[in-house]
C-alpha cells in the first residue's frame, strides 16, 4: 500500500464529489460504499501514483486475467497487474461496482455520470434482497442464492421473457448472456442454438417497436460492450454471444440510419435558427455536438430547401454556415467516408451560382461571391482530392 498522507488527502476529496452523485438511500447503505470507498482508493492511488493509466482499468475488470498465476510465460502487462492486485488482498477488483467505462469518465475528466451510477449500485448484490430489484438482476447475482431461490428466479425470468417485459438491449443482453451460460452448464434445457435465434428475434421486435435507439460513432467508442447498468455481461467469450452483441450493433447501425431523414430536416432548420449549431454538428471538433462529422448526412438534404434556407438567414448566419463546408473536408481519412456528399456539394454550388446570377447588381450577390461560394469551393476541391 502507498504511504502518501496528501495522495490520501486528494484521493477521499475526489471520492466525496462521487459520493454527492450517489443517491442518499445507496449512501445509506454501509457495507456498500465501504466497498465502494476501498475500491475508489486502490484505483486513485495506482492512478496517482503513475503505477497504471487510466484506461488500465479495464485490465482490473477481466476476471479471467486474475485467474492466472504468476508464471514465467506471463508477460510483463499481466506480471504488473498480478502484482497490483496482491496489493489488496481483500478486494475483489473486477467487481466494479460502477461501470469501467464511467470509471474511466471520472478518473479521466472528474465529471460524475449520476444516474449510471446510480443504476450500477441498485444493481449491485447489496440490493439483490430489495423487492424493487428487477428479476434479472437478482438472476445475475445466482451464485448468492440458494437452490430453491434461484429455481423460482430464474423460471421468473423465463416467463419475463417469453412476455417481452424486457424493452432495454443491456438488459436483453443479459438475460441472453445467462441463458447460455446456463445452458452449458445444463442448468438450461434450451440449447445454445436455440437460445440465439430467440435472441435475434427478440432484438429484431425491439428494432421493431423501436426500442432500440441510434447510436452515433462517437457514442459507439465510449460505450461499454462488455457490460450493462454496472454488472458484466455473462457468456463474454462465448461466440455466441460475441455473434448477438454484433447483431445487436447492426441494428443499432441501421436505426441510425433509418434517422437520418429526420435528422437532416432538423441540420436544415438549424441553418436559419442556430448556424453554429449546424457547423459545431458537421465538423470535427471537441464539441460534444458533432454527432454528424464522419456521416454523410448531407445526401438527406433536399438541395433547393437548403439553398431556400441559406438565402432566407441572416447575412451573418450565411457566413457561419458556409464556413461548415471549408471546415468539414479537412481530413483525408474522414472524406473518405464523405465522398458521397460530392454531387451534393456540386449542386448546391451551382444553385448559389445561379443566385448569384439572379441577384446581379444586389449586395446579397457580392456577399456570395466573395464570402459563400469560395467555403464550398474549397469543400469541393478537398472531396475531388479523394476521388482522386
């Protein structure tokens, strides 16, 4: 353990801003958070101390990995983390408590995802004698139950199934996870087989009744596929379930595409009532906005509406709007992805052209001229770069 009095001193600061998110009932609960405090610390102190970085933490979450001894074909990465982890005897380090990916967040950037942690620790095995706790959960914690207790939960769940009381794909997830996980240890009579086609038909009803949400690439990245509300998955490196956790990313791709028409209609009122918004949504940035900069949403657009939108701004929103489309080709490897959007970007020039033409003698035609048209201009050349 570390001897560092001021390490101790930030790392209990840091662990009362994560305790302001928590809930005061889960607050109340004493064994919990001193699980919670015990664990906080093993990760501040190893993050302090610059014995790990952050994303190490995921290597705390992979039980199979402290399965193993220390042995000489061990490499130096599972040598360190074996070493680590005997630094606290007592702790059950893959039990995360609160989802590895929100861990990250806050080590990370100090921010405190409260209702994500909050659902973790309702989650967690202190709460599984809790009435309100969904039959799934206290599934998950089986290994706490006797076996008249988890005959009863786990036919509960069944019937849950069956009556598609499930609308949550983590929760969906889960239960496929435990059904075969189960199977294989033949406290299931459905095969394996079976038990995956049930759960793509029932992933293909939640598409259906659209409960299952667009996910952007951005969102995709941070999300954690290894878990949900704070409890692993089961059946992790069964290929099954990689197979249903691949088919439920699919649906995810095609509801975010089946969004794209609406989406679109909201970029083209944006060009009117919040042109930064617009740029700030299409471009590559640190903006949390810019959900749209390596799809080529543009195509949804209609071209007269947007032209009809941009003449009917204000002079200075022009600006702001055209300025979208020098920005937003800057990257090779991103316009590769958007060189889709090139016969749009072409019309939507020779529509401005046009104006321009109409407006001759007028201000708005030299504005475009000399402001408007050079930002898709440049656009343009960028995209034929690819092409190319």
């Amino acid at each position: 353990m570390f001897k560092n009095l001021r390490m101790l001193r930030h790392s209990l600061w840091d662990f009362d801003r994560l305790c302001a998110g928590i809930d005061p009932d889960i607050l109340e609960c004493g064994p919990l958070i001193a699980d919670l405090l015990y664990l906080f610390l093993a990760y501040s102190f190893e993050i302090r101390s610059g014995s790990i970085n952050v994303l190490d933490l995921e290597k705390f979450s992979n039980s199979s990995s402290f399965a193993m001894e220390f042995s000489k074909s061990a490499d130096d990465s599972d040598q360190k983390f074996q070493s680590i982890r005997k630094k606290y005897p007592s702790l059950e380090l893959h039990e995360e408590l609160i989802p590895i990916n929100v861990w990250i967040t806050f080590f990370s950037t100090g921010s405190i995802p409260s209702e994500d942690i909050n659902l973790a620790l309702d989650n967690s095995k202190y709460f599984r004698s809790e009435s309100q706790q969904p039959t799934w959960v206290k599934c998950w914690h089986s290994f706490d139950l006797s076996d008249e207790e988890f005959a009863t939960v786990f036919e509960q769940m069944q019937q849950e199934w069956a009556q598609k009381h499930y609308t949550n794909p983590g929760e969906v997830m889960h239960i496929a996870g435990m059904f075969i996980e189960h199977s294989k240890s033949g406290l299931y009579e459905k095969s394996v087989n079976s038990i995956v086609k049930e759960a793509q038909a029932y992933i293909d009803w939640l598409k259906q009744e659209g409960h299952i949400k667009p996910i952007s690439d951005w969102q995709r990245e941070i999300l954690d596929s290894r878990a949900y509300a704070g409890l692993v998955f089961n059946s992790l490196e069964d290929d099954n379930f990689k197979a249903l956790l691949r088919y439920l990313d699919d649906q995810r791709r095609r509801a975010l595409e089946e969004s794209y028409p609406e989406e679109a209609e909201c970029l083209l009122s944006l060009v009117k009532t919040n042109p930064d918004l617009f740029l700030h949504s299409l471009i590559l940035s640190n903006n949390k906005e810019n959900r749209f900069y390596r799809t080529p949403i543009l195509n949804y657009i209609d071209r007269n509406k947007f032209i009809a939108a941009l003449m009917d701004a204000e002079p200075s929103n022009r600006r702001t709007v055209s300025y979208t489309f020098a920005e937003r080709y800057k990257f090779a490897d991103i316009n590769k992805e958007l060189l889709s959007e090139l016969s749009w970007l072409k019309e939507v020039y020779a529509l401005l052209e046009k104006e321009v033409e109409d407006r001759k003698g007028k201000i708005s035609a030299f504005s475009l001229g000399r402001f408007i048209l050079p930002h898709f201009s440049v656009g343009i050349q960028l995209l034929e770069k690819v092409k190319v």
